[in-house]
C-alpha cells in the first residue's frame, strides 16, 4: 500500500521536516507522479495549436462569405474539430453560426482553457488551484445543451471544488457524454470518487486519474457501462472487487489499462469482450486469465508485488496464471525470475499449454541462475510461437551462469525447434549465459528467419572487444542457412528496463508491438 494514501499533505509535510527532509520533496514527487499519469491519458481529439488560416479569404475575387453557404452538416463537423473555446466563438460569426455550436457535441479539454492553451503542461503541485479554469469548466457545461462527445477534465484539485466537481458529474449524467478522462489533482491522491460515475451509461471511454474508486458493495446493482469499449485507471486505490465490478458491468469493454495502482491487486478478468489488456508499475500478487475468449494482446512490466515494498518482506514471486484465453497472440513482458508461469489444460490439447500465443517477449537476468533456469519452462508454454523479445536487464548481484550444458540436457524445446522465427535480443553485454541462449537457438532453430542482436552501449564504452563477445554465436552451427543475423549498436545510454509504447500496444495495427524498430536508427555491426 501506497504510504502516502490517507495521509494530508499538511501532515506529509510535518513529518518531512521531523525527519529533517526537504518539504519541497513532496512537492517534486508528487509533480512526477501527476507527469507519469498524463503520460497515459489518451491525446485529445482537438488542438488548440492545430493550423488555422483564413489566410485565402484575401484573394476571394467577390469578398462573398463561401464557408458559410455550406450545408449545416457540413459546418457543425467544422466546429466539432475546434476546441471548446474556439467552438463557442464561430457563435460571433453570423447569424448562420450562431445556433450551430449548440447542435455540435462538445469537445471541452479544460487545459485549453488557460491563457497559454495547456502549452506549459502541467502546474506545478503546490500552487494555487486554477480556480478561473475551473470556474470556466462550470459555464461551459451549464451552457452546452450536451450531449458532450468528449470531455478532459485534469486541471483541477477537486478536494478544493467538491460542489462544483458534484454538479460537473450531475451535468454529464443529465447531457450525456461518450468520452471522459477525470483525473484528481493531487491532494490528496486517494479522494472518493463520487459514485454518479457509475450510472453514465453513455460512456465508451473512461480514464480515471488519482482517485479512490467507489465502494461497489454501495452502488447499486442495476449501475452498468453496456457502451463502454475503453476503460484506464491510473494511479487509483481500488479493492479487488470494485476492478472485478466495473468488469462485470462493462459487457461490450475490449481495452483495459492499469497504471500505477495505489493498492495491492489481485487481478481476475473474466470477460466476453476484452481485446488488450495493458497493466504497468502497478502492486499486482496475482494476475489470473480466467475466461476471457477474445483477448489477444496482455502487456505488463514494471509491475510489483506488495510484499516486495517492505524491507524486511520475504523473497516473494508474483503468478501469472492463463486460463481460457483461445485467442491470446501477443504476451508479454514476462520475469521468470520474478514471476511464476502456470499454463490451464486447453481445449483439445494434453499438454498445460497456450498453443496460441506467437509472440512473446521475456525480460531475462541472464547473471542470475535460478531466473536462467526458468527460461525454458517458460518457453514450453508457448508450443507454437513465431516471434521472441527478450531483454537482457542488468542484475544487481550475479549468483552464478549456465553453461551450454545445461540447454542441451533440458531437451528440446517445441517452438525453438519447429516455429520459432523471429528471434530479438536487447541489451546484449557479452555474459556466457547471453551467448550460450542466443547459440541453443541458432543451433537448434530449423524455422529461424531472423536474428536481431543489439549491443549494450557499455560494451563499446568499456573498451571491451565487441567482437570477440560475438564470435561464438556468429561462429555456431547455425541449422537454418537462411537466416539473417543482425548487430546493432545500442543508441540507449541509460537502461532501466525495456522500451514499451503503450499508444501501439493497443493499436492491432501494429503486429508486433515490442518490435519498435529503434535500433535500426543506431550503428549497424557488420558481421564477420
């Protein structure tokens, strides 16, 4: 649990300065945890810097008002584009507009609504509330007759303006509203959601910021979301049953996100409908695919167990347990040594597997024996995959490395063997245990069509001889004479984990959305 949770920040600050801390901590913390949560927020539709120019009404040869002669279809899209702001201002235009930005859903961003548009990003915590974008939020919304196609409400402490923040949600249940993204400025960073949340029905997006989720056991039973496609919850403190109630209650959702959960969570999904599920720096025990038919994609990373926050907690490892997930292509980034892999008998099959998953990615401490070890198990899950991602992160303390004896005693491994095509190996350092992988598979891989390399900076900043950490694998047996084997200089300087974009993880027009190319900007290694 969070420790900031249910504390003040008056109180935050008295105990700072009993420890002898800088009180303006508190401040740089909490501004970094409201950058992090923005990050997450979808873009919103409009722009208040988006190119606009009457520049060709000049040159009009007769100065006659063409725009306005369009059909009113035509002009309300117009104006369905603009920021709020600009929206209520074609009003001035002519009595042809005047009526339209009322018929117009709205688009209402409230960043938009600052003297510099939202171009300075975020205020700084500590600062007094911006009560005049507040204020503003409230006109606009009690003179738009709604409905709202989309509203960003994230500028506001709504501790400071509970009234207001009670009559915004009163307004978007009475008007309807098909996009909402509500974040809480902190302080604090655990307030209660009101729980009119759950009776919008409207909504097909939802991303909440920096809140307490209701008590569900309160709300009642007819509350659901049957539009909702898209949920996001960052930074929020939630129970178990209150996530496994908005899943219930959202019966068309395909994508769900979770990011920085405040609270441990043991995370259960059963659901007829999800697609992609995208979960991040989030106090997960356990996270157990249950029934979920059409789920393709499942990304986590960063994610953490609670007993793993306290100092004195015993060596705990998480579960990832998938169940019915027929349709489950995409995984990943899985921790064998942090995480444990357990596969349900599938349909059809004798074996715990899951025959549908073809691309995986694995984040691997190759100096840790037991994490190594583990490898293997966790590939034989996959029987049939294609593609494999694996970041190779740096260990705190080696305790020890394999040899190639060890992959050859374990057997084989199905999807090395038959399927396997595409193999991505990132932040390569030269380690035997890093060699010894790569080579099992080059030796082993009758189907491999591709081999990606990509050379830890340190390697070359070192003055260590790349090469010769190369040569075993470009010198092995490969069994596929067709396969095409890569090097590439890393061009990332500081490493913390591997490189994740969550705007293409849900985009399934993207195949493969761990393969994000950036290495092709950085020194190809010729190989020799």
């Amino acid at each position: 649990m969070d420790p900031m949770i249910g504390v003040s920040r008056s109180d935050m600050l008295a105990g700072l300065e009993r420890d002898g801390a800088d009180p303006e901590t508190l401040d740089v913390g909490t501004n970094l945890l409201l950058y992090f949560v923005y990050h997450y927020l979808p873009v919103p539709p409009v722009s208040p810097t988006a190119p606009l120019s009457l520049a060709g009404a000049s040159w009009v040869p007769d100065g006659v008002d063409r725009i306005s002669r369009l059909p009113d279809v035509v002009l309300r899209d117009i104006i369905s584009r603009l920021p709020a702001k600009d929206a209520a201002r074609t009003a001035a235009l002519s009595s042809r507009w005047r009526p339209l930005w009322r018929s117009v859903p709205l688009t209402l961003v409230d960043s938009h609504l600052l003297p510099d548009g939202g171009a300075r990003g975020q205020f700084i915590i500590g600062a007094p509330s911006p009560r005049a974008v507040t204020a503003a939020v409230s006109r606009v919304l009690a003179a738009h007759p709604g409905p709202f196609r989309c509203l960003h409400l994230t500028r506001t402490t709504m501790e400071e303006h509970r009234g207001e923040m009670s009559r915004w949600l009163d307004t978007i249940l009475a008007k309807g509203v098909q996009e909402l993204v509500f974040v809480n400025r902190p302080w604090p960073i655990d307030l209660r959601l009101p729980a009119t949340i759950f009776r919008c029905a409207s909504l097909t997006r939802l991303y909440l910021g920096v809140w307490r989720l209701p008590d569900t056991a309160a709300v009642p039973r007819g509350a659901r979301f049957p539009n909702l496609l898209e949920l996001g919850l960052c930074m929020t403190v939630m129970e178990d049953r209150d996530l496994a109630f908005m899943l219930e209650r959202s019966p068309v959702l395909e994508f769900l996100v979770i990011i920085g959960s405040q609270s441990g969570l043991r995370l259960r999904l059963v659901s007829p409908s999800l697609r992609c599920v995208q979960l991040g720096c989030t106090f997960l025990e356990d996270i157990d695919v249950v029934n979920v038919p059409r789920l393709e994609r499942l990304f986590q990373r960063d994610n953490l167990s609670e007993s793993e926050l306290a100092d004195t907690a015993p060596s705990f490892s998480s579960k990832i347990k998938i169940g019915r997930a027929p349709n489950l292509r995409v995984l990943g980034y899985l921790q064998p040594g942090e995480q444990q892999l357990a596969c349900a008998l599938q349909a059809g099959s004798k074996e715990n597997t899951v025959p549908s998953v073809q691309i995986l990615a694995m984040e691997v401490q190759f100096g840790v024996r037991n994490a190594v070890k583990k490898v293997p198990g966790f590939l034989r899950c996959f029987p049939n995959l294609e593609t494999l991602h694996v970041h190779s992160s740096v260990d705190e303390e080696s305790t020890g490395k394999v040899n190639i004896k060890f992959w050859q005693e374990g057997g084989p491994i199905k999807c090395v063997v038959q399927s396997m095509k595409k193999v991505f190996f990132y932040e390569f350092r030269g380690s035997r245990s890093e060699v010894v992988f790569l080579k099992f598979i080059a030796e082993r891989g009758r189907a491999l069509e591709q081999m990606v390399v990509v050379v830890a900076g340190e390697c070359f900043s070192s003055g260590g001889n790349v090469s010769a950490k190369l040569k075993p694998l470009i010198s092995a047996k490969w069994l596929s004479k067709a396969c095409k084997l890569q090097l590439f200089k890393s061009p990332r300087d500081k490493v913390s984990g591997p490189l994740h974009c969550h705007q293409l993880a849900s985009d399934f027009m993207f195949a493969d959305p761990f393969d994000l190319k950036y290495y092709y900007e950085a020194e190809e290694i010729p190989v020799s």
